[in-house]
C-alpha cells in the first residue's frame, strides 16, 4: 500500500473568529478570510492533490473552493469533519455572555463523564465517534494525497486521536488539546502507512512576506 499524504487546513478568518461569538454552520469568512484561503490555495498549487473533502460547515466550504479551484477539482462534503455541534441555546451568543460563559464551565467540569450532555450539544463520546468514522473513511480511499478543510477545535481532537494511535481518552483529549493552537489557514500533514505519523504541525509559511 502506498503511503497517503493528508493535508488538514483549518479555514480561513470568520465572523464568530473576528467578533468572539459562537459559530453557527452557516457563518461565513470574512474578507481577511477569503484572503487567507486564497493564499492557502496558492501553496497547494506546488503540492498534489487527488481530492479535496470540507467540512459541511459554509466557512470550511468557501475555504475548500478556493483550494479546488487552483486544482480543477470539486469540493467533496463530509459531516464527518464539522467542528463541535454546540447547543442550539449557544449559537450566535458572544463569548462573554453568561449562556455562554455557563456552558464553558459545564463542559470544563463534566467532559470527561461519558454521561454528560448539554441540552443538543456534542459530548466526547458523540466527536470521538464521529473523528473515529472519518479516519476511517479517508485510510479506505484509493487516493494518496488529500486536503481535509476542517476547523480548529476538531482538528486539535483529530491530532489527539492520531498522535495517541487511536486510544483517546476524553482527560487526555482535553489536555493534549489545551497545549495546541492552530492559525486559520494554518496545514497540518499526516502521512498514513500503517499507522499515522505527523509530519507538519500548523505551517503557515503562505503568509510569509
């Protein structure tokens, strides 16, 4: 088996990332972020891809477009790599309201009890199923280079899950997460064999002078 290259891209600057409230699936780039994935997209004209899968979240997606563009690619949507679903009572509100701000401490204080759940949101158990399903899915494809556009909570888990070869546990999904950031934009690449290797951990040399 050839060895598969993934490059995973967190999306460019949005709205919620620009005025500090919690994103819906339909918030956008902004302006800056429409920027930062066209330069993102010009990096990938001097790397293959085979094709190219977003995250069915609109700023994943405008993202994507403007990396298959420069590859004569289609974007491939997926709902395994969306970021978070958080509850519908959060959306939209800013991060230092008090809905907000309540809900942070309970999933601070309650992540690691598989019983816990928010209202509608996602608990551990419902993202390590959900990223578990979608490594699946990308080691079952015939291609060997490919782009997964995504965002940057559920990166950060996806790294956990594949640095810890697949034996992710929420205590150490939460503290491996914590010590990571990743730029909007920014690549992180993964080679896959046998196993999973991180080869390059948020690389934004695209907004180099």
């Amino acid at each position: 088996m050839a060895k598969k290259r993934v490059y995973f891209v967190r999306h460019g600057e949005a709205e919620g990332n620009k005025q500090g409230f919690a994103q819906t699936a339909n918030t956008p780039l902004t302006q800056i972020g429409y920027q930062q994935a066209q330069k993102v997209a010009e990096r990938f004209t001097h790397l293959p891809v085979d094709i190219v899968f977003a995250s069915v979240m609109d700023r994943a997606q405008q993202t994507a477009s403007c990396i298959a563009q420069v590859k004569g690619l289609d974007v491939v949507s997926t709902e395994f790599f969306h970021e978070f679903t958080r509850p519908t009572s959060v959306q939209g509100a800013a991060h230092t309201s008090e809905v907000y701000q309540a809900y942070m401490m309970s999933e601070r204080k309650h992540y690691t009890d598989p019983q816990w759940r928010f209202e509608d949101g996602e608990n551990f158990a419902d993202v390590l199923q959900r990223v578990s399903d979608g490594i699946s899915m990308l080691e079952a494809r015939g291609e060997e280079h490919m782009v997964v556009v995504s965002h940057g909570r559920l990166l950060r888990f996806i790294a956990s899950f594949l640095l810890h070869q697949k034996q992710l546990t929420a205590d150490i999904e939460l503290r491996t997460s914590q010590s990571m950031r990743m730029t909007n934009t920014g690549i992180t690449l993964f080679e896959y064999d046998t196993q999973w290797t991180l080869v390059t951990w948020n690389d934004h040399a695209h907004f180099a002078e």
